[in-house]
C-alpha cells in the first residue's frame, strides 16, 4: 500500500466524519448519512489495506 493511497483514507474517513457532524448540527439527514457513508468507506478501505500488509509479511 503506497503512502498517497492511505492518506486519501485517511482524508475519506475526515471529511465522513466532518460532514456527518455538519449534518448532525443542522439537522440534514442528506447529509448525515452521506458522511457516515464515506467514513465507513474510508475505514473499510484502511481495513483491506492493513490486512494485505498482514499477510505480505
């Protein structure tokens, strides 16, 4: 896994986190579900990674 594939991660599962708070603050269900959509993304995808790395070694 290269260093630039984890950090867009990293920022996937941010910027979930981020919107869905902001959505939590104004009360936008739109927006909600689409920041916990990217987090889980994001972290399913840190999850594979790290789990290819695992069995590389």
């Amino acid at each position: 896994m290269s260093t630039g594939q984890t950090f867009r991660n990293k920022a996937q599962d941010l910027k979930g986190r981020i919107t869905e708070r902001i959505g939590r603050a104004t009360r936008n269900r739109r927006l909600q579900r689409e920041g916990r959509t990217d987090r889980i993304s994001g972290n399913l995808k840190q999850s594979s990674d790290k789990i290819k790395n695992a069995f590389r070694r």
